[in-house]
C-alpha cells in the first residue's frame, strides 16, 4: 500500500510551523513514524530585517524510495523584494526561484527518491517587512514504492532487453511511450525524434527557433531542436546534404553513433583512440568510421554478439534508450574540468594541479635566479597568501617566462600576476583564463511587445548564478550572427528592476531601460559581469616592467598599473576572447569585464605595441591621474584632500586648479609637500559627482611657487605629473568595445598606425572625466596614421570616431594636439570633434563617404589657433562645421 506524507513548513517573524496532513484517503505518519527529518539552520533572531539577509534551509529525508512533489503553489512570499527559493535534490539544484513575490506561477515538479536521499528548500529572505514578512514551501511524499520502475507499466517491455535501460529514461521524464503502456521497443526512431531526446538528455536548452534548415519551419514541433542542434553542430556534415534535416527519415546507426559523439566532444572533449574491432568496418561510411570506434572504447557501443555492428542499420527505440542511458551516465561520470594531468581539449594541454608556481617563483627570486623558465602546459591554480595568484613584491631585474603555459585560475578575486614594488620585471608569454568562467552568457528568446521585459535562456558552459545580477549591473547585447555589439542598443545601464526564474537557467530581465529598442532580436545575446573583481596583470607602484607575449581570456580588466613610477611595456598582447568552454554551444562574446588597459596616476605612462584589444566590456585602453580638492589655503600653502589614498606628490610637481564655478583655471609647482595623519578637514567638500561621490580618503600638506595664486577653497586639483604621461601607443586593434576603445586623459603621447572600431561612444576620447575623478586636460598629444571605423553609435555628448573635449567646460585648457594622416569613414555621429582647447591642428586626413548619421565630418567648438590643412573630404556631408566661439581658425 502506498504511503503518503505531506508536509508544510512556514516561516513568519518567527519561525512557527510545520504540520502534516494526508489527502482523503491517505494514511499519515508522524516524523518519528515516517523517519521523515527537517533540519533548519542560518535562522537568526526573531525578525527578518529589511535589507540584512536571512536565510533558511529546510531538509526533508525521503524514508524509502518514492516520490517528492512539490505543487504549482508551493512557493509565495510576501516583503518588499520577496525571497529568493532554492530546491535541490541531494547536491544537484533543481530550480530556484529568484525574487518571488507571492507568486505561483511556476511549474509543479515531481521528483524520484531513494531511501535516505534528500530534498532541500533553501530560502533567502532579503528584505522583509518587520510586521509582515513570511516565506512557505510545502511539499507531498508519497512512499512504498519497492521499485522505482513500477511507476512506468510498458507492458511491451517485459521480459524485452531494453527494459532496464528505457524504465529509468521514462521515470525522469526524458523518453515516453508511444500510447500509455507500449514502448514500441523495436520500432524505428526518426532523426528528429533521435536529437529531441539527445539534447534532452544532455541538458542543452531548446526555447530559441531561428532559422536553421532549409526543410524545417517555425511551425513544426521540433523546430526548436532543429536551431540548437545546428548551433552546437552535433550533426555530421556528411549527414545534411543541400541544408537539409530530413527529420522524418529513420536514423541509422552509425549516424546515431556520430550525433552522441559529437555531443561528447561538446560537453565533455574526448581525445580517445577510434581504432576499433568490428568485423563489418567495411562497410561503415568513412566520415562515421572514427565516431563509431570512440563510441565503442567509451562503451557507447557494444555491437552485435557475432561482432558485427550494423551502422547502416535503422536505429530501433530501444536501441536509442541505451544509447541515451550510456549517454546520461558517461556525462554524470565525467567532470567537465578535465582532471589534473590529463589532456584539456579546451586548452590543448596537458592539466597540472598542486604545482604552487607562486612559491616556485619566489623561491627562485630569492635564490638570486635572474629568470625562470616554467615547463608548457596547463596549471590549475590557487590565489597566494597575500593576494595575486602569483605575487612578486620588491623584485628587481627578474624574468618570468612562460611560453606555452595556460594559468587556469579558480578565482575571479585575485590577479594572475600581482607586482608590487617591482622594478624591471618582465613576464615573457603565458595565456590566461578563469577556468569556471567568470560572466553570464544567455540568449534572447522572447520580447514584451512593449519592450519593457524580455526573456533568455543562460548558455550552458558558463554560470548561471543570477543572484550576482544587479540594478547597477553592467552588460551588453551582440548580434547572433556577427557576435559584435548589437549597435543602436542601450548596454550601459540595463537597471534590471526584477529577475525572475522560468525555469531552469531561464529568466526573464524585467528592466524599463530597454523598452523600444528595437533593434534586438530573438536570437541576440546578453553578456553580463558576474564574479571577476581583480585584473589579470595589477602592478603597483611598481617601474619599467613588461608584459609580453601574453594571452588574455577573461578578468574585470585585462592589464592595470596604478601609482607608481610606470613606463610599463605591453607588447604583442592578445585581450581577446577566449577558447569556447566545454559544454557551450556558443563561443564567448567578451573578452575582459572592465578595459583592456588601465593606467592611474603613473609618473610615466605605458608603452602599448602590436597588441589586440576585443570586445571589453567598458574601455579598450585607459589612461589617467586622479582627482583631489582645496580644502585651505594658507598663503602659498594648501591642503589637498585626495580621491585616492594612493596618490603622490613630489617636489617640482606640476599642480593644475579648476574651478567649476568661476571656470577659471590656475597653474603652480609645489616646492614641498607632507602627508597629513589624522587630518579633520573644517569643510565638507564630499559630493556626487556623476557617476561616483567624491570622498577624500588622504590629506596633503602642499607648499607651491612659481604659479598663480588664485587658487580657491574648493577647487579641483590635478597632479600633471601623475596622469601616465610620456604614452606611447602603437600598431594596436581596438574593436568592439562597450564604451570607449580608447580613452586618454593624459600629456605627452602618441597614438599611430591603429585600427579603431566598434568602440560604442567613442572610438577616442581625449577629454577630462569630472564625474569619475580621473585626471585633467591634454597637452602635446599626437594621433597620426590611425584608422576610426563605425564608431559611437550610441551617441552621447560628442561621440563618433575622434572627440577631444571638456569636462564641464572650463576654459580652452587642452593644448597641442594634432590629428593627422588618419582616415576615418562610417562613423556616428560626428567623425571628428575638437573643443575646450587651443593649437589644434587638423592635417591630411582622409573622410569617406559614411552610410551611417555622421553628417558633419570636422566639428570645432570653443577653440583658439586652430590649423585645418591637406585634409579630404567626401560627398554629401557637411566638412567642417565651427561655433562663434572658435577663434584664429586657419584653412589652408
């Protein structure tokens, strides 16, 4: 007789009830009876406090085999954001729910237990209401089932081969039977039939239909598959002949053979041996020889007792079912990260794993080696003690090299490299990546009509842990042909209001942010930040090191230096996106989560050459001081109060004020300056300042000569000897940036001979930022031989290819800047545009004609001596177009 057992577990403001009831008819059962546990933990006081997370956690223990059904209404909340609903099955998640708010629509689940297994709800209950909060989940256990298969009653499958391999598919819900109590074990299985179930089983999603083959339409039930199958490419191209399907046709065995390996070498990589024994080889196509002699070594296929194997053969249902059952289990068995010491298809190498390179290179440092060597492969490794996977601090005149080395990194938290205080260090190749990956990646597969929400499914391969997802959260959309940004499209703010589950990694983004944009379609996708926090590079007050040679795949920034005396040389440096993980149907979209390049306060800027910046999702490359503020003025001495605790001063430094009031502008050198220790300023000078608040965290004491002395209370404050300076950059690619692929706040550079397009604002941006505290005008700048195509589609300010401009417009303070020899064609907006600025010159560019809104090809605003000659311009635009207040222009 079976036993059934329901149970019910609610948390109010404290935590009250659990209950059991039985339907008509059942008999219940105590716990002690049923032997049935809840277990609770991480409750904490007596109240749910808005805003502090509390969670809880309810373990139900199945007492036999049996069933676990949780129904259509089992979960509601009540609170300002709902709680967030986890349901696992021993260890495996099975659903969550995120931000539920009394709602019920989602789908009932029935889950198979064994006796002792586990049913877990984990509810996160993030902002309460104090007098009203509440959070329930109930469940149903039916019980006394002695085997697990009498839940499934083909009567055709007694005493039939494939019975023990077809029950279990049919009790998970993966395959059914022709009519309620026939399998129909022997009989054909088309190839539609054949790849619905094998995607099923490998957990690939289905929810997308776009146009795949020339035989499948929208409106057929397998359309879905027919999309996802091409896209993951599991087919043989021997098996699609004119890009058709033939979905109805019976899919033979060696056909069979070739999609279930194809499905392996997607999830898992396989680098097995396809010699095999059959005695019909033969007659096997030549295409499936191979497919059918890994399979056999995987035990996928065992062949016929007379040691034959059929592959021309219409594959049976049963067969299929054991093809599946193998399938499932090899896929369970076998971790998607290849083990240490054995061969990583993803990265061509051999895995190493407790090989601390940390410690090896610091042991060599400290023996007195003048370089190390590390041995090719592939190393899984951990973060070192202080930070920085592997870090240097104090090292001098050292080289690491690295050729043919993949560093495997298990956290996003912590650099590759950290340089600390380092002098002449030189890092000589390497390809870097965060194995587990490090963003979300999910394809759109439904819109509101009114735009305001829209629907995707996260890829499998990459995280699918939307809890990191934000109202702040930064992501962008890229086409589903070209994999470049989805241009017109607003990425920047997406202010996601609500994040709700579907189902299992399908969501749907509610974001008001969104709404009429047009220009996405079902198909594109959206890239997301998720877990990285750390560059792949960081050095730190650190002088003349260099990077070279490397391979970047992932991390917020790609290469950052930050307050030390710099001239860092990045050379032949890839920042691309990486090699598409195991299990993905789809290859990354960004390469790094914030800028290629981030340069802070350097007393002298990089040297950037033949390098490649791809798909960022902020900047390409940017560089940059920072801010402070006046906060007195004693006579010729003030006190600074700092952004940024890391900043320096040093005699003879270079001091420029601004004053956003007044617009005037002051220059000074300081003659001697002092850090401040306990330093309470007697004014509040703290604000938001666009994108972030200023709050100063270090106070100078700073003494200047030589300059002005109307510098005020409350003045900006720029070190001009600290904005990385003395750049250079040479011979790069930027392409398909999110923001900017280049943004340059800083003096005395070049920038020649590259390829910039694709940045979403501005392919280069020479302009202060007020509202990120970062840095000042440009002085003798040169931008020659350089290419700027479709760039600033989004259009904000003055963007296109080229903009110098002004934070707020105070003065005309760039100086000597010169663009020439450049070509710019195709861009938005404005191709080039110059302003806040004196000694402009504007030489021998060339502007084709564009297809795009540019209809202005020079524009020139708030400008003195500026010099336009040699340049050449196409049809139907406007060439140079400049306000009343451009002084002394001069077109020869």
């Amino acid at each position: 007789m079976k036993k059934v057992l329901c149970l019910c577990l609610v948390l109010a403001m404290v935590l009250s009830c659990l209950s059991f009831s039985g339907g008509a008819g059942a008999i219940c059962y105590s716990i002690e009876e049923a032997s049935a546990e809840w277990t609770f933990s991480s409750v904490e006081g007596t109240t749910f406090v808005p805003t502090v997370e509390k969670t809880a956690t309810a373990v139900f223990t199945a007492p036999g085999n049996g069933t676990v059904t949780i129904p259509e209404t089992a979960v509601s909340a009540v609170g300002n954001d709902g709680a967030r609903v986890r349901i696992l099955k021993g260890s495996n998640e099975v659903l969550s729910y995120l931000d539920v708010q009394g709602k019920t629509s989602v789908p009932a689940l029935t889950l198979h237990v064994t006796a002792g297994e586990t049913v877990t709800f984990e509810a996160d209950a993030r902002a309460m209401d104090e007098d009203r909060g509440s959070w329930a989940v109930s469940l149903s256990y039916v019980g006394g089932i002695a085997e697990a298969e009498a839940l499934v009653n083909f009567i055709d499958l007694n005493n039939h081969w494939a019975k023990s391999y077809v029950v279990p598919l049919a009790e998970e819900g993966i395959i059914k039977g022709k009519t309620a109590n026939r399998f129909d074990p022997d009989g054909q299985i088309t190839r539609a039939e054949f790849l619905t179930l094998a995607l099923k089983v490998a957990n690939l999603p289905t929810e997308i239909y776009l146009p795949s083959y020339a035989d499948v339409t929208e409106t057929q039930w397998f359309a879905k598959v027919a999309h996802t199958a091409q896209k993951a490419d599991i087919l043989a191209p021997e098996m699609v002949v004119n890009n058709q399907l033939l979905p109805d046709a019976p899919i033979l065995r060696e056909e069979m053979t070739a999609v279930i390996m194809r499905l392996i070498a997607v999830m898992r990589g396989t680098t097995v041996d396809p010699a095999h024994s059959f005695t019909d080889g033969a007659t096997f196509a030549p295409w499936a020889n191979d497919y059918i002699g890994k399979a056999a070594k995987l035990g996928i296929v065992t062949g016929n007792p007379d040691g034959s194997f059929n592959a021309k053969g219409s594959a049976t249902r049963g067969e299929a079912a054991v093809m599946f059952s193998r399938l499932k289990k090899f896929l369970a068995d076998t971790p998607i990260y290849t083990p240490a010491g054995e061969y990583s298809p993803v990265y061509d190498a051999i895995v190493y794993e407790n090989i601390d390179l940390h410690k090896m290179i610091n042991d060599a440092y400290a023996a007195g080696q003048k370089e190390i060597t590390i041995a090719p492969g592939a190393y899984r490794i951990k973060s070192s003690p202080k930070g920085g996977h592997i870090r240097l601090e104090g090292a001098k005149d050292f080289t690491i090299n690295g050729e043919g080395v993949t560093l495997l990194l298990q956290t996003g938290s912590t650099s590759a490299f950290n340089l600390v205080n380092c002098e002449n260090v030189r890092i000589n190749g390497f390809n870097v990546d965060w194995e587990k990956g490090m963003l979300f990646q999910g394809q759109i597969y439904n819109f509101d009509p009114d735009g305001y929400y829209f629907d995707f499914t996260i890829e499998p391969g990459y995280p699918s842990d939307l809890k990191k997802l934000s109202a702040s959260m930064m992501g962008s959309f890229y086409d589903r042909d070209t994999h470049e940004l989805v241009i017109g499209t607003e990425t920047f703010n997406l202010r996601p209001t609500q994040i709700d589950q579907l189902g299992p990694n399908t969501y749907r983004l509610n974001a008001k942010s969104i709404a009429g944009q047009k220009e996405l379609k079902v198909g594109d996708y959206l890239c997301a930040r998720a877990y990285a926090n750390a560059s792949t590079v960081h050095l730190y007050r650190s002088k003349n090191c260099a990077v070279v040679g490397m391979n970047i795949w992932g991390g917020l920034c790609s290469l950052t230096d930050t307050f030390g005396e710099g001239g860092t040389l990045y050379q032949d440096i890839k920042n691309v996106c990486g090699p598409t993980p195991l299990g993905a149907i789809s290859p990354r979209m960004v390469s790094t989560q914030g800028d290629g390049v981030h340069c802070t306060a350097l007393r002298k800027g990089p040297k950037i050459i033949n390098c490649v910046f791809e798909n960022q999702l902020d900047d390409g490359t940017n560089i940059h001081g920072s801010f402070g503020k006046v906060y007195e003025v004693k006579g010729d001495t003030i006190v600074v109060g700092l952004h940024s605790k890391h900043t320096l001063y040093w005699q003879g430094d270079d001091i420029r004020f601004y004053n956003p009031t007044t617009e005037e502008n002051t220059q000074a050198f300081v003659k001697e300056a002092k850090a401040l220790e306990g330093y309470t300023p007697s004014v509040n000078l703290n604000e938001d300042v666009g994108s972030v608040s200023f709050v100063a965290e270090k106070y100078f004491e700073v003494t200047l000569e030589k300059g002005e002395k109307n510098y005020k209370v409350g003045d900006w404050v720029i070190n001009r000897d600290w904005t990385s300076s003395d750049f250079e950059i040479r011979d790069c690619v930027f392409r398909n940036s999110r923001s900017r692929s280049l943004l340059v706040k800083s003096s005395n550079g070049v920038i020649e001979n590259c390829d910039i397009s694709l940045g979403a604002m501005y392919g280069l941006w020479i302009a202060p930022e007020f509202d990120w505290t970062e840095s000042g005008y440009s002085e003798n700048v040169v931008v020659r031989n350089c290419t700027f195509y479709k760039n600033g589609w989004v259009q904000v300010g003055h963007s296109g290819g080229l903009t110098v401009s002004g934070g707020e417009g105070i003065g005309q303070d760039h100086h000597n800047v010169t663009i020439e020899n450049c070509t710019f064609y195709d861009n938005y907006n404005l191709d080039l545009h110059m302003s806040e600025g004196t000694d402009f010159v504007i030489r021998n560019n060339t502007f084709k004609n564009s297809t795009q809104n540019a209809s202005v090809c020079i524009s020139l605003d708030n400008a003195t001596n500026v010099t336009l000659s040699g340049n050449t311009f196409g049809e139907g635009r406007t060439n140079v177009k400049a306000s009343d207040s451009v002084s002394n222009l001069k077109e020869l």
